[in-house]
C-alpha cells in the first residue's frame, strides 16, 4: 500500500522512495540518509532525478550546506517522543538556508506536534494512519501565536502579537 | 498588573480545549501512558503518589486578588482544601482527579491563569524577583520584561520539545532575591556604559544532583535584542544538550563540558546568523508592557512608626514581616506560610479568600508569591499595619519568622512526591518542634534552612545556609546536611559536613551547628559569613563528636 502523508494540509499519496523502496524504479524521487548522500554525492546528483536527504538529529544542518540547492526533500528524523532537535534543524534550513522544498517529518510524529513542526517550517508529516485522518485539524490547534517563526508550511496566516523586525533592522 | 488581551484569551482557551481532547482521547485508549505522559507534563499534570498533582503557573509570582480567590475556590471543590506555593512562584494542588484536570483548566483560563509549561522539557515558568516595583534597591523594574518573556516562551514552537526544563529568572536590583545564579538562564538588568539599561546574561546555573553557580556569557545585551540572544542560547542547547542520560540533560551540563568561552562563542555565532529576522523588541512594545506595571495610586504619606507602643507579637512581627518600601508611609508585609504546624507553603482555600480579601482592602488588590515560599502584600500603608497583623494573626498567617530558621524552604517529600527518597514535611516539623522558642531564633539572626526529599533539589537545598537533603538508605530515610550556600547575588554551594544522620537527629544536630555559631560569632556575623571564615572544619567536629542521644 502506497504509504499516504500530509502535506501542505492535505493527505496525499508519497511521491517518493526510500532507498530500500526505489530498486527498479531508477529515475523516481528517491530519499537518501545523510549518510548516503555523503558517500558519493557526485554519483547520486549524476543520476539524474529528484532527490532528497534525511537528517538525523545529530547531523548539522551546516553540513548539508553546500548541498541545499541540489535538493528538493530535506526531512527530519524524530526517534522517540521526546526528541526536539528536528525543530532546530526545521528553522535553520528555512531560515538561515532558506531552502524552500519540501520539508519532512519522518519518524515518532503525532498530530499533537504538528502545530509547533508546522511553524518550524515542516510541511509534510509522515503519519500514522491512526493519526492521518484527524491531523490536518491539528494545524490549527492554536488560532495565534507570541512569536515570528517560519509559518510557510501553515494553511493560514498567523497573527503574530510582536511587530516583525524588517530584515537587517 | 498584566491583563489578558484577546490574544492570551484565545491561546489559554484552545489550550483547556486541547488539553480536553488529549484527556478524553487518553482515558478512551486512543492514546498511551507514554504519549499521553508527554502531553500532560508540558500542561503541569504529574502523576504521583497518591494522586495527579495540578501545577498552576504564577507568572512572576504576581496574583490578582480575583486570581487567589479562584485559586482558593478551586482548592476547595477539586481538592482537599489546600494548595501548596512552590519555590518558583507555582501552586501545586496535590489530589485533583485527572478527568476534572479539563474544568480546573477551564476555571483557571477565566481569571487568565494556566498550567502551561509548568512541567516537562521545555520553557518553564519565568520567574522574579518579589519585591519587584518596590524595592529601594531596584534599577529597573523586571516584570514587564518577565511578561515579555513569558509570551515570547509560551508555546514557542522551536524549544517545547528540549533536552530538559529550562527555567529562567530576571532581576532588577542590586539583591538578587530570585535565585538567578541558579537557573539555567538568569536575566539581569544592568547598566551600560552610557547609562542606558541592557542585560547581563547568565546561563548554566542550576541545582538537582549537578548544582552548578551560573556563569556570564554576556556582560551586557542591548536591550532590543534580549528575545533573539534567549532564542540563540536555547538554540544551541536544543541542538548540543545531551539527550541520552536525563542526569546530564540541564543546560549547566553543556556549559561545563564546552566551557563558558566555547559555549559562549557558539552562542554568538549563533545569534550572529539570525538576530537580523528575529523578534526584536522594540521600545514602544516594552511601554505597553510597562504600562501594566505602572505603581498604583499611592497616597502621599510620611513614614511612621507603627510599631511604638505596641504589643511585643505586634513589634517582633513588623521587624521581622515588613520591609522597606520605596514609597513613603508604606511597607511591603509577607504573610507568612511558615507557622510551625503546617507544610511550610501550603495555604488552605478559606486563608486564600481571606488573603484576597486583605489584599482588596490593604494592598491594591494585589498579592506576591515569593520563591521562598511565603506571600507578600506588596503596598500596605505603614499604619494599617497594626489591624491588617490582627486579622493575619487570627488566621495562623502571621508567624513572626521571616528570613530565621523557622521560615524553613521545603519541598513536599515523600508525603506527596513520587520522586522523593524521604520525608521533608515532618523534619520541617521537628526542627520546629526543637526551635520552639522565639528569642533564640531572634538572636541568631537571618538563616535559611532549605530542604529536599531528593537529589531533584525542588527545596534548593544546596544554597540554604543550613541544607537538608533526604536520602534512602536501605528503605530508612537519613539526611545528608551542607552548610555555608546561598542563593543571592553572593551565591555558594554549601559543603557536605559528613555522614548522613537520622530522622530524629535532624534537629540536634541543626542545634549543634547553631551551639558553634553562637560561639565563634563576631558582631553582624550571619550564619553563613561565619562557615564562610571557619570552614566546614569547627562546625563539623562539634556535630559528630558525641553520638546524639535518642
């Protein structure tokens, strides 16, 4: 069964592949650990075809700097229900590296942290299916919010109480 | 004091809603002990001994006197009658059941109170300093830098999913009376060099099994970027703090193993990349805030001497009760939660309604929770003193001991607590029990005793002058004693001075300590300013020289 996700607020079938699941299907959207990516990233880029990476929380976002453009995926790994480091790397990719594709949640993630990895930037979840049906409404958990952070992946606009600083102020 | 705009109104109100849903969907099996665990911890809600424990923030430990009336109301038809204040500006309710958690919520959210982030890995509580706003020695008044903070860390989307909890503490004054050398991050309000106000910046402070004094990583932060430099810090702590032995999670871990320059380097850096888009405050958002902080209506009055004339209870109690005031023809009265045969913090819910009722009638309609403990009614003109002390004393909450042995800090221990290794409710009460007589306790002077049921250090045991700590040794409960820590600005860890002693000897050997101090004192010395010139050496000779007699 095709595995389903939300993204962008909707479910939708994955278009991609993990490594494991792409044999035979050589040109598909493929996923690579950061890992595999580092072990010769001028044969995978030689492929051809989209490709993304999967952080885990242990790897830096700087590291896959030189690579961002490259991409089209950049996920992050939750391991268990206390891990938090996937929202760092969430606003660093966004924010200081600007990468505007898509931006995974892969691992341990439940619709009850959707709201908080959705405005770290993440906009699609790899869900249960316990969770998928009823997580699109976990968006909108909260109707406002204290402070700026990196609201794209959000279906709707956030009413920040602080003014934002224009860039460079 | 700060009110809620429709802003807060919304956020705590689709908190009570989420949280319901996370209940409901918990006791209908959809979710997990463990993933259910998760969820109520960053909403305050323990599971423990006996029953959940609620723990209500107290933001800055500031209460309208609306807000303790509910708190009373609440501890009267959800609870046994009772809450007990923390030593960070809380309140716990010990026996709520965990289906009505959701209506407690929902009463808390009308009078602009809840429960977020008051446990669990992620920004806890901010807290201050008490005499805030009235204090002599005060540069700035912190509290609308707390409320900034307090919103900016509410459900902050990036930090509510950290390696530990994370507390942070703000001062304005020259005393530190919020224990900021022991939080993760302390805020201090400080000069620059052309006089305008910025921060000094303290991070790696903390108590638990690893007490550590905090460390400047900044001497002065301009003002307007206090938000974005607390962003980088938890950045680079939700980043490099170690996840994998919950022992060696706090911030004070990682600050000791990089070291106060890598840290701070890291943290610079850090803020170097992203200051320029992130939230900066700007004077006119402080103004706001600031303008729900103005003083009150003050009458102009003259200082008097309320105290002449009258009876000995009524003088010990304003020497040792009241302090200083700014503003002249005031005094700031605590009302003390330290009588001898209560839990020290805990308050029923009729002194709670009494309290408010005080508070309307004497202070502005506002109350103080302070991080020792105790209440305070912050702005009560020096002559009503005299009648405000008759109705305290009536309710048990006038127990002249403010800043002396009695005014012990104490966690709940085992009574309550499913961490704890030993009781601390019933030493508090023993020590009371031997320190029974008011003129000795006068005599020695300013001495804190802080207590833990536990290496968590909930009692901050490790910067009382005197510290008692609760240890299990073989299914018995004993007690590890320090002496010589602080927590003001002066902060020290106190030292071990031996082996553990019994339940029963906690006492006699609190007076055998004191014996060495009433010796070897010199005029004005404290308690703490005499381990401090001795050493441990002297006071521990004389406590295990002779076996204590059961």
């Amino acid at each position: 069964m095709p595995r389903r996700l939300l993204r962008d607020g909707r479910i939708v079938e994955d278009d991609w592949s993990y490594r494991a699941e792409a044999e035979g299907s050589a040109r598909s959207a493929l996923i690579l650990t950061f890992a595999e990516w580092q072990s010769d990233r001028a044969a995978w880029t030689a492929r051809g075809g989209r490709l993304g990476v999967i952080l885990q929380p242990a790897d830096r976002v700087e590291s896959l700097a030189p690579d961002i453009s490259r991409l089209e995926l950049i996920g992050a790994q939750f391991s268990g229900p206390s891990e938090g480091r996937g929202y760092s790397q969430a606003r660093q990719l966004r924010e200081q590296r600007k990468f505007s594709g898509e931006l995974r949640a892969t691992g341990y993630v439940r619709r009850d942290q959707l709201f908080f990895l959705a405005r770290c930037g993440f906009n699609s979840f790899e869900l249960s299916d316990a969770d998928i049906e009823d997580a699109a409404g976990a968006l909108s958990t909260f109707s406002a919010a204290y402070q700026p952070s990196n609201d794209a992946g959000l279906p709707f606009k956030l009413q920040h109480r602080r003014r934002e600083t224009p860039a460079g102020a | 004091m700060y009110r809620y705009d429709v802003v807060d109104k919304t956020l705590v109100k689709e908190r009570v809603a989420q949280f319901r849903d996370q209940t409901r969907r918990f006791l209908a099996g959809e979710l997990s002990d463990d993933e259910f665990r998760h969820l109520r911890l960053r909403n305050g809600l323990y599971i423990q001994r006996h029953a959940p424990m609620l723990r209500v923030a107290i933001p800055y430990g500031l209460l309208s006197s609306t807000q303790l009336r509910a708190l009373g109301s609440i501890a009267r038809r959800y609870d046994r009658g009772y809450g007990h204040f923390t030593t960070r500006q809380n309140i716990q309710y010990n026996w709520p059941k965990l289906e009505e958690v959701p209506d407690i919520l929902a009463e808390l959210a009308e009078v602009e109170m809840h429960a977020i982030q008051t446990s669990g890995n992620c920004i806890r509580n901010t807290t201050s300093d008490h005499l805030a706003g009235v204090s002599p020695d005060e540069l700035q008044d912190p509290r609308p830098w707390c409320e900034l903070i307090r919103q900016w860390s509410t459900f902050h989307p990036e930090f509510t999913y950290l390696p530990r909890k994370f507390k942070i503490a703000v001062t304005g004054a020259a005393q530190d009376r919020a224990a900021s050398l022991v939080h993760d991050v302390g805020v201090h309000i400080v000069r620059g060099a052309a006089g305008e106000l910025g921060f000094e910046i303290l991070a790696g402070g903390g108590l638990g099994r690893t007490p550590i004094i905090g460390q400047v990583v900044r001497e002065f932060l301009p003002r307007e970027h206090l938000l974005t430099y607390l962003e980088a810090i938890l950045r680079v702590y939700n980043l490099e703090g170690r996840r994998d032995n919950l022992q060696k999670a706090r911030i004070k871990i990682l600050v000791r193993s990089l070291g106060i320059e890598e840290f701070r380097r890291r943290v610079e850096a850090e803020w170097e990349s992203t200051r320029a888009a992130g939230p900066r405050v700007d004077d006119a958002e402080i103004a706001r805030l600031s303008g729900f902080f103005n003083p009150p209506a003050y009458r102009s009055l003259a200082n008097v001497e309320p105290a002449a004339g009258k009876s000995t209870a009524f003088r010990a109690w304003y020497r040792y009760n009241t302090v200083a005031h700014k503003v002249p023809g005031y005094r700031a009265v605590y009302v003390s939660l330290k009588k001898p045969d209560v839990a020290p913090g805990d308050m029923t819910d009729g002194q709670m309604e009494l309290v408010a009722d005080l508070a309307d009638r004497y202070s502005f309609g506002e109350v103080r929770v302070t991080h020792t403990q105790n209440l305070l009614l912050a702005d009560v003109e020096q002559d009503k003193t005299f009648e405000l002390w008759q109705t305290l004393e009536k309710a048990g909450l006038a127990t002249p001991n403010i800043g002396m042995l009695t005014d012990m800090i104490c966690c709940p221990g085992l009574d309550f607590c499913s961490l704890a290794n030993a009781g601390s409710i019933d030493v508090a009460k023993l020590i009371n029990e031997r320190f029974d007589d008011y003129d000795y306790v006068y005599d020695l002077g300013e001495l804190e005793i802080k207590m833990s049921g536990c290496m968590n250090a909930c009692g901050h045991h490790h910067v009382g002058h005197i510290g008692i700590l609760g240890v299990d040794k073989s299914g018995e409960e004993w007690y590890q004693i320090t002496i010589g820590g602080a927590a003001g600005a002066d902060a020290s860890l106190g030292q071990v001075i031996g082996p553990s002693v019994a339940k029963t000897d906690v006492a006699e050997t609190i007076a055998r300590l004191l014996e060495v101090y009433v010796e070897e004192r010199r005029t004005d010395e404290r308690f703490l300013d005499t381990v401090r010139r001795l050493g441990v050496k002297p006071f521990k000779e004389r406590v295990y020289a002779a076996p204590i007699a059961a």
